[in-house]
C-alpha cells in the first residue's frame, strides 16, 4: 500500500504545483483589477486541488507542517491543499465583492470558513456582503464577534460596523416614511368616504 502512494506522489506534487502556479496568475490579476481574469484562475487551480487524491496528501502534509499541538491532535490534520483551498476561496470572495456578486461572495467565504472557521478575512467579506443584502443583524453579529477575535483589524471592522449602521438606519428611514404615506393615503380614503 506504501508502494501505491509513492507510486502517485509525483503526479499529486505535480497537481499540486500547478495548482499553486494557477493561484499565483490569479493573485497578480486580481492584484492588477483583472477580476474575470483572476476568478478563472482561481477556479481552474479548485480544479486541480481537487483532483488530488486526498490520501495521497498525507506525507506531503506531514512534511510541510512544523508540530502538531495536542488539542489539534484530535483535529483532521490540514494538507496543503486545504490551506490552498482555503486561500483560494476567500480570495474568491474578494473578487465577487468588488463585483458586487454579493450571493457569490458570501458562498465562496463560506466555503474558506469550512476549511477554516478562523479566516478572519473571509469573514468579514462574508459580513460585508450580507450587509450588502440588507441581512444587517447578520453582518453585524459577525462582525461584533470578529471584532473581540481579532483586534487588529479593529479599525477595519469597526469602520464596516458603522457603514452597515448608517446604510440600515437610512433604509429603515424611508421604509417609516413610505409606510406614513400610505397611512395617510388610507385615511384620506377613509375620510372621502365617510363625507
């Protein structure tokens, strides 16, 4: 059985590799604005990450990855791959957002969130983009958390968290003045008829 996985190492190094190189064309079009250019990059390197075979991976991950702490132990341990895959989505998330494709945006984040529940970035772009859809206690919910994980980023979401506020604020403004307008509408009517 050993035999077998290092008989498919070689093509899952390959796989890998190209994977990586499809990432890195991708990262410089999204660097550059090209964000068709960069999602089908992205989309093509999932292609080659998921046809690795999983087991396969096992010794690559062994090597790559620097101590197992015990709490971890009971964990999956992480391959390259997922980490890649991990990257990927949550860069794809950036994508959609700058495209305004927020449904796509909070999909592809979640999607990085599975691989890792701790992606700060691809929560938050998962946050900008249910707010964004008019989910305010969504977003903010996740971002109040985000907030007391990740201080660094402080500036960053509070600066979302008072966006969101003001958008929902403006929304529920002229939802209550449309709402008093057809009120007013019912009691002119109510009143026409009753002279």
């Amino acid at each position: 059985m050993s035999d077998e996985a290092v008989e498919l190492k070689p093509e899952v190094v390959q796989k890998l590799n190209v994977a990586k190189e499809k990432k890195n064309i991708a990262d410089e079009a999204f660097k550059s604005g090209d964000l068709k250019a960069a999602l089908r990059s992205y989309h093509e390197a999932l292609l080659y990450l998921k046809g690795i075979d999983k087991n396969a991976l096992s010794p690559i991950s062994a090597m790559s990855n620097t101590s197992v702490v015990d709490s971890a132990a009971t964990e999956k341990p992480k391959t390259e791959a997922d980490e890649m895959l991990e990257k990927i989505y949550s860069n794809m998330s950036a994508c959609h957002l700058k495209q305004s494709n927020w449904k796509r945006a909070i999909e592809t984040a979640d999607k990085a969130i599975a691989q890792n529940e701790n992606n700060y970035k691809a929560l938050f772009r998962k946050a900008k983009a249910l707010g964004e859809l008019g989910y305010f206690e969504k977003a903010e919910k996740i971002l109040e958390d985000l907030l007391k994980k990740n201080t660094a980023d402080a500036p960053a979401i509070n600066a979302e968290l008072a966006r969101l506020r003001a958008v929902d604020k403006e929304r529920e403004k002229a939802h209550n003045q449309k709402l008093r307008g057809f009120l007013n509408r019912e009691k002119k009517t109510a009143d026409e008829d009753a002279a």
